[in-house]
C-alpha cells in the first residue's frame, strides 16, 4: 500500500522525471530501483506481479529493443499518492522485440502511466501504463496500416482510457506540463499550497457546500 507521507507538486515531478531518465539509458538496476519489491504493473495484455516479474517481462525487453528511449512528458495530473502522466514515448528499434528483430525504425508513440508511489522509499508501488501495441507493432515492422477501422478503434479506445483515468483521481489534484505546473483555485490562499505556486481544487464530491478546509487552518 501506497505510503501518505506527503510530497508536493515538485517532488512528484522530480520523482517522476528522475524514473524516465532512468529509461534512457540501459542499466537494467537503476530502472528497478524505482519499483518496490511487490509492485503490481499492468501494460496492454500484460499484468507483472512482483519486481522479478516487472524486470524479465518489461524492463528487461524494452532497454533490449529501445536502449536510450525518451519519454517526452507532456502533463501530469497529481492526487493523493498517485500521478498520472501523458507523455510521449520515442526511440530507435534497436534490438528484437515481440518476435521482431531490430529495423531501426524510429518509434514515436503517445502514451499515459498511471502510478501510486511510496514517498518514503521513493518507489513506484503499482502502476497502469496505456499505449496502443498495434501502432507500436507496425511501426517496427515497417508494414502500412492494413485495418483502418481496428486502427481507429485502437486510437478511440486509448483516448476513452485516458479520459477515464483522468475523470477518477479522487480528492485534490493538481495539472503540471513538463516541468512547470499549473493549477486550479479551491479557496486557499497560494501560500498554504506546498512546494508551488499553485491553486488546489477539488474534483470529487461535486457539491463542495459543506466540504472541509483544504488550507490546512
């Protein structure tokens, strides 16, 4: 279970930019550092339960087929114990990967992780990456789309996931792009927020009439 030792916006940031530069190199142990020994991560067709499980069947093939990936983040959503991210995911095909042996062919593939972190051990405790696998597949192998429709599907259902995710964070969250975060008002006085200068707001209950100070008074 997640730690609730609090961490502010630019903590989350920093964590999380610190994990995807990580990924850019090929040092299979700093990458796992940043996953707990029981960690629960799920990709499209894959659910990893445990650190050795996340190591041989994710880590280990995308450093192999990508080494010196780049995931390019474009915003971030923060709530208590968990930062959803959208980001970019870009990098040469380098090395075999789903049967395919390597083409070179440079991969540029929008996805979003969805992560619950401890902030005392500063490690990813779960996590829920969504990326479409069927443009990633023909990217790399090189072939035209020979299903527009499936591919359209793929496109609308990877948006709906996302708009889900988002629309469920519960309590206060708050919107960062790359490193520099903005947020929405909830009352508060912008010095009572941690670690930035931002505005909290509250998404869930939406009657707020008799909700509780969030100002810490």
């Amino acid at each position: 279970m997640a730690s609730t030792a609090p961490w502010s916006v630019a903590d989350v940031e920093s964590f999380i930019h610190e994990y995807y530069d990580a990924w850019g190199g090929t040092d299979l142990d700093r990458i796992m550092s940043y996953y707990t020994d029981d960690v629960v991560l799920q990709i499209p067709g894959l659910l990893m339960k445990g650190n050795e499980a996340v190591r041989d069947q994710f880590v280990r093939p995308f450093i192999t087929a990508f080494p010196g990936n780049h995931h390019l983040v474009k915003n971030m959503v923060f709530g208590p114990g968990v930062v959803t991210v959208e980001f970019s995911f870009e990098a040469h095909h380098k090395g075999p990967f789903a049967g395919h042996a390597a083409t070179g062919a440079l991969v540029k593939l929008p996805g979003c992780g969805v992560y619950e972190y401890d902030s005392a051990k500063r490690q990813i405790t779960a996590g829920r990456i969504y990326f479409d696998v069927g443009t990633l597949l023909q990217t790399i192998t090189e072939l035209p789309a020979n299903d527009p429709q499936k591919a359209a599907e793929a496109l609308h259902l990877n948006e709906r996931n996302l708009s889900l995710i988002i629309n469920t964070i519960p309590t206060n969250y708050f919107f960062g792009r790359g490193r520099r975060t903005a947020a929405r008002n909830s009352g508060c006085p912008a010095a009572s927020v941690t670690g930035a200068r931002v505005r909290a707001r509250r998404r869930h209950p939406p009657d707020t009439s008799e909700r509780p100070s969030d100002c810490g008074d």
